[in-house]
C-alpha cells in the first residue's frame, strides 16, 4: 500500500481525509498538537515541520503522497510566527518532498489569495494575480505559500504537484474563516454590502484532495461547491443574525480591537465582506471530473448544527 | 438585510401612498414582463451574476413611472433587437444615468420577449453602499472584460455606453455631439461574435443641462466628475431631478463585423467608428423627427 503523509492531520480537514484515504493509502500525519482519539492503524507524530524530526520522518517514512494542509489560518498569537511557521514550514516542506522523492503533492491554498476588490469580475480563473497582501496583509504568508508551491510545481515536473484554492469551507468539522464567521451569532457585516460568495461543503473538499491524488493531477485549480448567494442569505441560512454597521465605524472598531486582542480577524477581513471573490471551477470539473455533490442549502444545514 | 430591505420598503410604500393607482399598475406590469424572462436562478432566487429580480422588481416598477409618466418614452424599431447574445451601445449624457435606466425599462416592457439588460458600471459603483447592492441584483456588473464575456457567453443582452463618463458629464454647448468611443466593446464584440445594435437615445442630452465639470475638485474629492448644471448644486438634491423631457429611443439594424478582437487598434477604429456613424444618423434622425424637447 502506498503512503501518504497529511501536515495539519488532526485538524477538521485532516481528519476527514484521513478517513476518506485510509482504506486506500497507509496513512501517517504530523500536527503541532495531538490528535487524542485518533485510529490505531494512523501513525501521528507531533513535531514542527520546521525542525531536523520531520526531516528525519520523511527519510524513515519515505511517503509517496503528501498533503499539506497544516497551516496557521487564525491571528491569535504572534504574526511573525504564523508567517515563520507557514512559510518556512512550507519551504522546507517542499524541499524535502524533492530530496526524498515524493511522487505526489497537495498543498492546500485558498480563495483568499486572490484578494477583495471592487474591480474583481465574477468568476476569476486561476491566472488572476494573487492581490491579497494589497488590502490584507495579515494574510501575505499564505499568498507567499501559494507562490512557492506554484514555483515548485513548474520546477519540479516529475512531482505532481497541485495546489487547491477552495472557496470558503463549511461544515461540522471545519474551522475555516468563513465557517468560523458564520457560527457566531450575530454576524457583523457592512452596511449596505453583500457580496456574492461561493461555499463548498467539507466532504466535498476532501473528495477533491483524495479525487487529486487518486488521477495523479498537477496543476493549480480553484475548488468551487454548487452555487453561490449573497452574505446576508448566508448568514440567514446558517441561522445567524447579521449586524449591519457602517463602514467607518466598523473599520477603525476592528482596527482597535483586533489590535487590543478582542477581535479574531485584523481590518483587511472586511474587504471580504463588501466584495466578491468568486472563482470559476471548470478547470478542476474538467480535469478530474470533479463536482460538488453537496447543494448550497445542504452545505447551510451542516454548519446549522452547531453547539 | 433585513433592516435594510424595510427602509426601502418603506420609502416604497410611502411612494405608493402618493401614487398608488400608477404604481401599483406599473408593478403589476412589471412583475407580468419579469415572469416572461427566461433567467437561470438558484435555489435561492439569483442567477450566477447576483441578479435577484425579487429585490429589483421593485426599483423597476419606479423606472417604470420614469419611464411612462415622467419622461413619456417611446421606442422606434425595438424588434430589431436579435434574440441570444447581443450588445446594445448608445449615446450617453445627462449627467445621472437615467439613459441606461429607461433602455433598460424599454428592453423590459417593449421587446418581445421580454429582456433583462445587464448594464456594465463604472468600477466606482461597487464601493458605493447600498447602491452597488442595488445594481447587481438589478442585474448590472462591474465593467470588466472579464465580466462583459462572461455575460456574453450567457447570451444575455449587455448595454454598454462606450463614451462613458466623456458623454454623461458633457456640457450643454456639446449635446448629441458623440465624444470619443472607447475600442474594448468592439473587441469583446469580435472575440464572441455578438452583433451589436446601435442605439441612438433622443431627450437624455437635454434632461440636465452641464454648465461645467469641476474636475480638478472632483478628482481631490475621489469623485469620478462634478458637473454643474442649471439646477445642481444651485436647488441642492433636488437639483438632481432631470427635466421632464420626453426621451425617444431608436434602435438601428443590427451590425456584425468579423474578427479575432486582437486586431490593431485602426482596424478596431475603423468598426468602431462604423458604430458612431450609424448612432449619429439615428440621432438626427430623431431630432429632425420630434416636435419639441418636452412634446
């Protein structure tokens, strides 16, 4: 059975496709915490990818998957240390994934590369500047990771290499931003704006990761789900309540709080809020055969149960 | 949007207690044309570009008291307009884009079948609250090319006014007479194979006379222009208000030009200026046609 390494495995994401892969792949994880409970069969080691003991995992190991998906996506802690983490992670990541012959890569990226402007069209492919750093510098690290993967990809053709830019993840199990957003209770938005955006459901995204590794893909493909409304619809559907609040109040309110440590997401998150980032789907549809088989309103309901 | 939507509603039932018989009858007719469109919504009621005719059928009923009531619109040779695909470019003046309002009214009552017009706005518009809400789910986008040949590729009916800004902001020493056209509709035109229908807009050069155009001010205020015309800013917002004239839109044959739309721009030129010529004629035509501004 062929190996496959996932960065960030006891996360939501992580443990989903470990249970999507396992019957396929011997699967073995790394985190930087510990996945309690997690199946025997799974080897989970807890190390930090930048240190000599995941270098020293992968000479042992020898997987011939990997995916990464172990990143920091939340502006708790230290923002030199998230980028440190992300970024040199990933950069040594990749070039262990080349020194010990991995033959196939993920690395998990996002539609928040792309950045929110007003001058965005719908539908942005995947040749579209990845703007973000522009008006949300908090989040330049994972630009710079989709950079770097992109560069390693071109670089090293006998690694397929692909990397994924879902829209915003949604489910039990997920913790993207968006999902984060929508089980607060009182959503705050823009007064005045309601962008359109895209959701995917979580079993979707781990059916394109696993659906990637299986037809040995490279490439870098955006991750769309079924359909695509208005914030404020969203926010209804999960059964929140949205709080417009004028734009220059909110703005220097989320600069103040963020910065006093009582805001989970710096100013540059609003942008996402007043403008749409919707990506076209149809090279992943084509390449691989990929189509959500979760609705929109199936996707709402799974984020709906929330405790 | 909840709070949002009910401020507006409000205002529209405080309109509807002024005009109730008109407006009423305008919704009636509207929301009868909307039902005849073949538009691709979700489950949720909006199409893959934000269009929400649930939201906009309300503002279209007012377009259609504007249309009917106030500026007494009459269309020429509407059914020339072709089914699928297909860009409408007009002249533009009069300072507020009633013009594109009252085409896209006309497409709406008059064609048949009805069209829903996708309006390609002015990359300001979506920093605007409230107001960029209101014009995607009226079914209006950014002006990208992006955009534009995505819609396109839909087979909706895109408008497009390719003086822009030069046209809506002119001064009235220089109605009807065309400003420069932009090429990008042309190649967007010629990259998807859409026939274009010139549009000559008779009434919308005289609606709210440009005596100037502060734009060194309007360029430190981050405004696109600020014109000052015979009643703005001299009577404040309501100066705003076009004058009652009556608005004349004639539709000309249909144009098809060939091509990859990588052409050298003189070659673009060339087709565009084809475009000009043919509004032109239609615009004297119209001129010459009609009794008075206002009649």
């Amino acid at each position: 059975m062929e190996k496959v390494l996932i960065t960030g495995i006891g996360s939501g994401p992580g443990r989903l496709l470990t249970e999507r892969l396992r019957t396929r792949f011997e699967v073995l994880g790394v985190d930087r915490t510990p996945w309690e409970d997690h199946p025997a069969e799974v080897a989970v080691h807890v190390l930090d990818l930048r240190k000599k003991g995941f270098e020293d995992l992968l000479r042992t190991e020898r997987p011939s998957h990997v995916v990464h998906m172990g990143f920091i996506r939340h502006f708790k802690g230290d923002p030199n240390r998230r980028h440190e983490i992300n970024v040199r992670g990933t950069k040594q990541l990749l070039d262990h994934c080349h020194r010990y012959e991995v033959t196939n890569l993920v690395v998990m990226s996002s539609s928040y590369v792309y950045g929110a402007f007003p001058e965005n069209p719908f539908y942005l492919d995947e040749d579209q500047p990845l703007s973000a750093s522009r008006s949300y510098p908090e989040i330049r690290d994972l630009v710079e990771v989709d950079t770097m993967a992109t560069g390693f990809l071109w670089r090293h053709p006998e690694i397929r290499t692909t990397v994924l830019r879902p829209v915003s993840v949604l489910g039990p199990n997920s913790r993207s931003m968006m999902a984060e957003y929508l089980r607060q209770e009182r959503a705050p938005t823009v007064l005045g704006f309601d962008p359109m955006m895209q959701f995917l459901h979580e079993q979707d995204l781990t059916d394109a990761i696993a659906m990637t590794l299986e037809q040995d893909l490279a490439g870098v493909y955006n991750v769309v789900g079924a359909g695509q409304v208005p914030l404020h619809t969203a926010i209804e559907e999960t059964g929140g309540v949205a709080w417009p609040i004028p734009e220059p109040l909110f703005r220097p309110g989320v600069r103040m709080l963020f910065g006093a440590g009582m805001a989970p997401w710096p100013p540059g998150a609003i942008d996402y809020l007043k403008y749409p980032v919707t990506l076209a789907g149809d090279a992943l549809a084509q390449a691989i055969g990929f189509k959500a088989l979760f609705g929109l309103e199936e996707t709402f309901r799974s984020l709906r149960g929330r405790g | 949007m909840a709070r949002k939507r009910g401020l507006f509603e409000t205002f529209q039932e405080r309109i509807g207690a002024v005009l109730p018989s008109a407006l009423q009858e305008a919704q009636t007719r509207v929301d009868d044309r909307l039902a005849k469109i073949p538009t691709r919504l979700n489950e949720y009621g909006y199409d893959a570009f934000g269009l929400h005719p649930e939201s906009s059928r309300r503002s279209l009923a007012t377009s259609t008291l504007f249309y009917r009531h106030y500026f007494r619109t009459e269309t020429f040779g509407i059914e020339k307009v072709p089914s699928g695909r297909v860009l409408l470019i007009a002249n533009h003046a009069g300072q507020l884009p009633f013009d594109g309002m009252m085409l896209g009214v006309s497409m709406l009552l008059e064609a048949e079948p009805p069209r829903l017009v996708r309006g390609m706005g002015e990359y300001f518009i979506p920093q605007l609250p409230f107001l960029s809400w209101a014009a995607e789910r009226g079914g209006n986008l950014v002006g990208t090319p992006e955009n534009c040949v995505a819609l396109l590729e839909a087979d909706e009916c895109v408008m497009v006014f390719p003086e822009g800004a030069r046209g809506m902001n002119k001064t009235w020493d220089h109605r009807y007479e065309l400003q420069r056209f932009g090429l990008g509709f042309m190649r967007l035109a010629l990259q998807t194979e859409t026939p274009i229908v010139p549009i000559g807009i008779v009434g919308s050069e005289e609606q709210q006379p440009g005596l100037m155009n502060l734009e060194g001010l309007a360029k430190r205020l981050g405004l696109p222009s600020l014109p000052v015309t015979a009643t703005f800013p001299l009577l404040g917002p309501l100066g705003l208000l076009p004058l009652p004239v009556r608005y004349r839109i004639h539709f000309g044959e249909p144009l098809h030009f060939e091509g990859s739309g990588s052409e050298e721009d003189d070659v673009v030129q060339r087709k565009v200026n084809e475009v000009r010529a043919a509004i032109d004629g239609l615009l004297q035509e119209g001129r010459e046609q009609r009794a008075g501004v206002f009649r």
